[in-house]
C-alpha cells in the first residue's frame, strides 16, 4: 500500500498492526498535513457483512473521546471495499 493514494491520502509509511487494524503514515494532499490511516485486517474486510458496522461502532467510540493522549478521529470512509479512519 505504500506510495498509493486513498481518496486525498498519499500513504508513506506502515506504522504497525495487530488482528485490530493496520496504521499507515499518510499525507493528506490538500492541506499538506500527515495524518494515519487504519484499515481492518484482510479477514475482516473480507466479510462485508460484519466490517463495515464494527468499523463504524469504533470511529463512533473513539470520536466521543476527548483527551491530549488520544488522537481525533478526522473522517470514516470506503476506498474500493476497503474501510478506513482517519486519524489526526
């Protein structure tokens, strides 16, 4: 995934997984501002049934949150059938 674009993202860099997600580094293009990108892991993604709401119920719980050790989730979103958070 590296050096794709996704939406207005340029991914640079994975920054780590686990059965949770995958994080990459990304710039956003139109500001000029880095930014990650959590994915779901293949095996999740794989089953549209059950993603896309889990993937949704995590962005709405984390949004609510609001502490300097945490980040800001900026946007949710779907780029050819892969789901996606945008943390800033």
């Amino acid at each position: 995934m590296i050096g794709q674009t996704i939406s207005h993202y340029r991914i640079i860099e994975k920054l780590g997984g686990d059965g949770m997600g995958v994080v990459y580094k990304a710039e956003e293009r139109v500001l000029h501002r880095f930014v990650a990108l959590k994915f779901l892991p293949e095996d999740v993604a794989s089953r549209p049934a059950s993603a896309s709401p889990v993937f949704t119920r995590e962005a709405q719980a984390a949004s609510a949150l609001n502490h300097p050790n945490i980040c800001t989730i900026y946007d949710i979103g779907e780029q050819d059938g892969q789901a996606c958070t945008v943390y800033f």
